[in-house]
C-alpha cells in the first residue's frame, strides 16, 4: 500500500522531537529538585512546559466551496490505508456540518456530534465541548471500514423542518443556505442535522497531535460563527480547494476573499491552493504534453484571479489518487500529483511549527537557568564575602574577633528592621494586584457582555446592533489599558522596592521584567475586524434570520474575548510572580547569610582554632557551587542541542 510517507515521516519526526525535548525537560528539572534549586515557580513552569509540549496541535483545514473535493483530498492523504472511501464524499452538498479529526486517547474511538438545535440556544461550539451531555456520541467500530464510513455519514445527514424553525436556527434565509425548496412544498426545507461533529480516531498522524478540519461549502461557513473566528484563525495551514471542472466561480472567490485573505492580514498560517479534479483534463486522445499543458494553463488562471504566484497552486486528482493507493498503483499515484501537494504541505506546515515551539520553548529554559544561576550566584558571593572577613581575621586578636561579630548583629538587626518595610510593601503589592485582577477579571467582561447582549435584543436595527458592538469593544479596549496601566504602576513600585534593598542592605540589583498588553490588544483588534467583515457580509446575505444570527456571531465574540482575557489572566499571574519571587528569594537568602556569618563568628569568637576548619569549609562549600553552575550549563546545552538538531537528522534516524 502507498502512503503519505514524506508527510506522515516528517510528522513522526517531529513528535520525536517534542518528545526528546519533553525528556530534556524532564531531566532537568529532576536535576534542580534534587539540587535544591526548584522552588514553587520554577515547578509550575516547568509543569506548563511539559504540558504544551504534551499538547501541542497542529491543525489543518480544507476550505472551499461545496463539491470541490474537500473530503474526497481528506481521504486521498491520510486514510486511504482504509482501502476505500472514508468521509462521505459525493457529487452535491456532502459534508454539512464542520467536521473536527483529532485523536484524543482519553475517549474511545467514536464520532460526537452536536445537534443543529443547539443553534436556537445562547452559546457557542466551544462552550458546548464542555458539556458531554449536549453531544450525541456513536461508537465507530476500526475493524469495519464498512460499519465506520457508515456511521461517519453521519456528517452529511439532513432533515426537512419547517422554515419558520430553520430561520430560528439562522439558516434559512433569502440567499438560500441549502438546497432549494421544492415548488411543492415551500414551506419545509432541508437543514443539517448536526451543528458540529469531532471524530475521535487513533490514526498514527492524529494520534501524534495533526488535527484535521473539514468543512462545508461557501454559506455554511458563514453560518457558523465557530468556524470564522476561532477554527480557521487557528489554524496551521489552510487548504483551499478549488476544481479544474468548475473552474474559479464567483463564489470561489468569495470564500477565498473572506475566509483566506480578507479577515486577518496578520495570520501567519500557510494557505496552499489546491486545483483538484485534473483527471478531468486527462484526454487519452492527446498527447501527456498537450494535457500537462493545458494543466499549466489553468494553474495559472487560477494563481491570476487570486492574485497569487502559480507556484503557489498545486492542481491534483484527489479522487485518482485515493483509487491509486488504495489499489497500490504507483503510476497513477504519480500521475494524480498528490504526493507534490503531501510534500509541500509537510513542508510547510511542520518545520514552521517546530521553529515557534522550538523558539519559546529555549526562551523559557533561558529564563528558567537565569533564575536559577542568580540564586548560585548569590549564595557564592554571600560565600565570599565570608571567606574575605574570616581571612582578614587570620592572626588577629580575641577583641577584633568581638568587634566583628558586634558588626553582623548590628547589620542583622537593621536588615530584620527593613523587613517591615518588606511586609508592609507585600500588603501593597495584594491590594494592587487585586484592582489589577478586578479590571481585567472575568467578572467585569460577564458584565460587558451582559449589558451589550441586552442592548442587541433591544435595538434589533442596524445601527442599534453597530452601535452596542462598538461599546462592547471599546469598553473592552479600556479595560486593557487601564490593565496596563496597573501593570505599570506595580512594576515601578516593585523597582523602586528592589533599588531601595539592594542600595541599603547591599542585595543584587534587579529589574523586574515590564508587561505587555499588546498581545492581548492585538487580539481584540483582530477580532473586531473579522466582526467588522463578517457584519456587512452577513446583514446583506440574511434578511429574516438576521437577529439570531447577529447575536450567535456576538456569542462567539464573547467566548473569544473570554478566552484572550483567560490567557492575560494567567499571563499576569505569571508576571506577578516574576516580579515578586526574586525579591522573596534574595531576602530569605540575605538573611540566612546573615545568620551564617553570625554563627561562624561566633564560633571563632569561642575557640580561635576553629577559623582555618571554617575557612576550608566555606572553600569546599564554593567549589560546590561552581560545580553547581556548570552542571545547570550542562543541563541546558542538552535541550539546547535538541532544540537545534536539524530536521533531517532527525528524518534519517527515524527512516
Ligand atoms: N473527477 C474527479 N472527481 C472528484 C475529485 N475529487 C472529488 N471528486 C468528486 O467530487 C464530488 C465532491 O467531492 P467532495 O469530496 O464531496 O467535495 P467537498 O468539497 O467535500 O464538498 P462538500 O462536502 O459538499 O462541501 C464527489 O463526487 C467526488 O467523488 C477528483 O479529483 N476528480
Ligand atoms: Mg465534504
């Protein structure tokens, strides 16, 4: 059987990698435990490593119009081990509703999906993943082929309802979502059954984290707010299918202006053109030459109206390539260029993602070790210094001795007085983290949703919608700035503290990291142009079910916001701690050091014979250290060198 080796090779590889990198990780940090270098920070960060690269998921989405072979490409590259047809894929709407393929191991294999009533309730797609209950689950069985395209039919199920309920749901409108009514019966329509479906299948490449997006055609995606503003912002790299038979249609062009280019200039994701159906070209009564170009000439029709480069379209059969491999016929598979689209698309997709993982994963680890180095640091000067006024009392009488260990009581004194100055900073430092969490909590944007939920229901007009929308987002946009205000506030607060201890107790200066809100900013301003867009696109589209679907769209809205406030949340929380944790550490080191050189003294001050075996004691305790340094170095130049090893390294030893 012919796979998609390069893809499915380069994938493996790349687990491999976040795999080996996870162990890095792993090591080091048992390393730092048993050093007694770990303190609550350094876990907790380590912990939220380990668990995005545990995580970590690349998605794929195939978007394009209805019938240009979206599902049919699905099943040519990953499933045809199947020996036959997986997702359905037929001539007319096949695919009716956003079709999520993952593996989660936590479930066992099985299709959910969530019924198309949940569109008359508030609350988007993703709110109801958490709810099991919302879902219907059917079992797919992985020793029938048969029994599991069978169930996974399930996506392109329909049922007639009445309009008034269709328009309920949004769909029915006067741009027709589905197919036409039939001039006998007006008053029933054919909807989806299903809203949502996410199948749950232990395919090698799913397993390993690919996630691959299926979708319906051109008003569908509009539909579902889901799919516009969250699935395909999301995305690593987007297919977008178009067919040599229908050449590039008007409504092409639309999915491809709304769906690809026109929402977000900023998204980085990979787009690959894909011209499917050339078999239809192929003319035995013409020369390979003459197909190839004529082939060529529609590539680059296609690149012209979208203003793309030809070599970014990569024209394929899908439907010949499935048939080749499931019938092992390499020449076909050849001639179908499919394999030319796997290896663009492995290309692509996989090395980028693993410079992003690689790239934040070694500026965390940095940040890790420096934190960890500064602590070595500190207690090796705190070392020396003791070493310089044990050996400046070689030879020196009882009262030198005496008046030395006055000095260190007087300084310990005075550094325990500065700690109520230290307690009275920390009792500042929660007040101003509480209005900090207050202004950008959860609470506060339950509250600006509510309000503008309100004001939607009651000034169903253009300009009343427009008007509690651009509220919704400036208000939104304050809170971020006076976030960021706060954040300004408790950092200079925080420099002023460090700056005032290590200028009257002689602590290491430090100056606590400043934080951003930029990202977040970014985020909501990208969110209001794909709302902006999506307005005008769907005010003109749906007359009658305007209103819910204006409202589903503000839902979503919200769950976005939702979640980039969740992520400032915890962004800040980490902040907090970064910039509060050094300070802690340096105290309770300066005062430990303060009671060791206090007792050293006191000892010497005891018998005079003790001060040679003091000072060897602080010299080993020193070379300790240094050992303790390179060690960490050691530690880090392991993940550092897996981070680096170049991709065909890895490729070759996996091969
Ligand atoms: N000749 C030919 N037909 C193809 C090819 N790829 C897909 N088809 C056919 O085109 C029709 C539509 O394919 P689908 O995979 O259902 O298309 P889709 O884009 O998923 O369509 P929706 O699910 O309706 O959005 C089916 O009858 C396929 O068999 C191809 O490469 N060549
Ligand atoms: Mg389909």
């Amino acid at each position: 059987m012919v796979q998609s080796r390069e893809l499915a090779a380069r994938f493996e590889a790349y687990s491999d990698w976040r795999r080996r990198l996870s162990a890095g990780i792993s090591g080091l940090h048992e390393w730092l435990s048993q050093q007694e270098l770990a303190d609550a920070q350094a876990d907790l960060k380590i912990q939220h490593l380990l668990e995005r690269l545990h995580q970590d998921k690349l998605v794929i989405a195939f978007v394009a119009e209805f019938s240009r072979g979206k599902s049919e490409l699905i099943n040519a590259i990953f499933f045809a081990d199947f020996g036959q047809r997986l997702l359905p894929s037929s001539a007319g709407r096949t695919t009716m509703c956003p079709t999520e393929l993952l593996y989660d191991p936590t479930r066992p294999p099985s299709i959910r999906l969530l019924p198309i009533e949940t569109r008359a309730k508030d609350g988007s797609v993703a709110e109801f993943k958490n709810y099991a209950d919302e879902w219907v689950t059917l079992a797919l069985d992985l020793s029938s082929a048969d029994k599991m395209s069978q169930v996974l039919s399930q996506v392109s199920q329909t049922k007639r309802v009445p309009v008034m309920l269709a328009r309920r749901y949004g769909l029915q409108d006067d741009a027709d979502v589905l197919s036409p009514l039939s001039a006998a019966d007006e008053t029933a329509v054919d909807i989806p059954c299903w809203r949502h479906a996410v199948i749950n299948f232990p395919h090698p490449l799913l397993q390993q984290g690919l996630v691959i997006l299926d979708t319906p055609g051109l008003n569908a995606i509009g539909t579902e707010p889901e799919l516009t503003l969250n699935l395909l912002p999301n995305a690593h790299a987007i297919l977008f299918i178009l067919a040599a038979d229908a050449g590039v249609s008007r409504t092409d062009i639309e999915v491809w202006q709304n769906h690809l280019v026109g929402v977000d200039p900023a998204n980085k994701a990979g787009k690959l053109v894909v011209l499917n159906k050339i078999d239809g070209l192929w003319d035995e009564l013409r020369t390979d030459a003459e197909v190839d170009a004529e082939i060529a000439r529609q590539v680059k029709a296609s690149a012209q109206t979208l203003a793309i480069p030809p070599a970014q379209v990569y024209a394929v059969s899908a439907q010949k390539a499935l048939l080749a491999k499931v019938n092992g016929d390499d020449a076909l598979l050849a001639k179908s260029r499919l394999p030319q689209l796997e290896q663009a698309l492995s290309k692509e997709l996989i090395p980028a993602k693993r410079d992003i993982v690689g790239t934040a994963t070694r500026m965390e680890i940095r940040a890790l070790a420096a934190a960890v180095r500064s602590i070595i640091e500190a207690r090796g000067a705190g070392i020396q210094e003791q070493l310089a006024e044990l050996k400046g009392l070689r030879g020196k009488n009882q009262d030198v001795v005496e008046h030395m260990m006055e000095r260190i009581k007087q300084e310990k004194e005075l550094f325990e007085r500065g700690m109520q100055r230290y307690t009275a900073l920390r009792t500042v430092f929660t007040q101003q983290t509480t209005a900090l969490y207050e202004t950008i909590g959860l609470g506060t944007l339950r509250d600006t949703a509510g309000e503008t939920r309100r004001r939607i229901e009651d000034s169903p007009f253009t300009k009343g919608v427009r008007s509690a929308m651009g509220d919704f987002f400036a208000t939104i946009r304050g809170n971020i700035e006076q976030s960021a205000q706060k954040t300004l506030e408790i950092h200079d607060m925080m420099q002023a503290m460090y700056a005032r201890f290590a200028k009257e107790h002689g602590l290491e200066p430090f100056t606590p990291p400043q934080f951003s809100m930029l990202k977040y900013q970014k985020e909501i301003d990208r969110l209001e142009r794909a709302y902006n867009v999506h307005f005008n696109t769907l005010w003109n589209m749906v007359s009658k079910a305007k209103f819910t679907l204006m409202k589903r769209f503000f839902e979503t809205i919200a769950i976005r916001v939702k979640h980039v406030y969740d992520i400032a949340n915890r962004d800040i929380e980490s902040w907090l701690k970064a910039v509060m944790a050094p300070l802690e550490t340096q105290v309770r080191e300066h005062h430990m050091q303060l009671r060791r050189r206090l007792d050293s003294v006191k000892r010497i001050h005891r018998a005079s014979d003790e001060l040679e075996e003091r000072i060897g004691e602080l010299e080993q305790a020193e070379a300790g250290l240094r050992a303790q340094i390179d060690a960490l170095d050691r530690e880090i130049a392991a993940i550092d060198s897996v981070i680096e090893q170049p991709e065909m390294f890895l490729l070759a030893a996996n091969a």
